[in-house]
C-alpha cells in the first residue's frame, strides 16, 4: 500500500500529530509519563516549524517535524 504525506496546517491537523505522538511516546515506547492526550515540544510553537504526517491508508506511520531558523 503507497505511503501517502499529509501536512499539518489547520488547528485540527496540528493537534492530530501531537496525539501520535503521545501515542508513540507514552503509550507504545513508554518514554514519558504524560497524563495528558498529546506531546508537544519547543519547536511546535515556531511559524517556521512543519509537521509531517504519514499514512499507510489506515493509520499513522510517522510524525516528522521540519524546523527552520
């Protein structure tokens, strides 16, 4: 199955790839105690930063964020 790329621009996108992430970090790999729904970090707040989804056609793969200077 093709590997689709999804920008997160909207609010709603966004906040979807802050979910993945706590479910990869917290749940899954357990690396953090979060209680909390989502992970966000220093780098989300910057305009420049993009966040990159991708999907297999039914779920989440990976998260990749791209933060400029």
């Amino acid at each position: 199955m093709p590997i689709r790329l999804k920008i997160a621009r909207s609010t709603a996108e966004k906040a979807e790839v802050y979910r993945f992430r706590h479910r990869v970090f917290v749940e899954e790999e357990r690396r953090f105690h979060n209680p909390g729904n989502h992970i966000t970090d220093q780098y989300d707040s910057f305009g420049e930063t993009i966040n990159v989804l991708a999907f297999d056609g039914r779920h989440d793969r990976f998260d990749l964020f791209i933060a400029g200077r």
